[in-house]
C-alpha cells in the first residue's frame, strides 16, 4: 500500500468516525461507551481484512474510548463503594 492509498484510508475513517461516533468524551455511560469500542472494533477488523492494516487513527481513537471508559468505571466504583 503506497502513501496515497494510505491517506486516501485514513482520511476515510476519520470521515466515518465523525459522522458515526460520539466523541468519548461526550459518552453518559458505559453502555455507550461499550457499544462504541464494539463498533469500533468491527471497523478496525473491516480494514484489516481489506487492506492488511488498519489507520493509525482508529488506535488512538479507541484508546481514548478505553481511557473514558476506564474513568467512567472508576468514578462509578468509587462513588459506590466509598
């Protein structure tokens, strides 16, 4: 894959995710955040059968959901059990 095609992919997702995705940090719970890391996923899993590798945006992307997600779960955590 040259560095065109490897644009032309990445510039295609973040247009996807734009349209699709909430930003993490606008998530309210962790269903939401959930079903977004699931979609996610999927996609990353399309690209990968495609053309072999997946845009580096989709990484970070889904690392900001794991991070939102890891802080929603802890804030829950400690306002039960504290």
């Amino acid at each position: 894959m040259n560095s065109f095609e490897q644009k032309k992919m990445e510039l295609e997702f973040r247009t996807f995710a734009n349209r699709h995705f909430e930003r993490p940090s606008d998530c309210r719970n962790a269903d939401q955040i959930r079903f977004y890391v699931q979609e996610l996923c999927q996609k990353i899993s399309d690209y990968e059968n495609r053309f072999s590798q997946a845009p580096a945006y989709a990484y970070v992307l889904l690392a900001q959901y794991n991070l939102a997600h890891n802080q929603l779960v802890h804030k829950e955590f400690v306002s039960s059990y504290c």
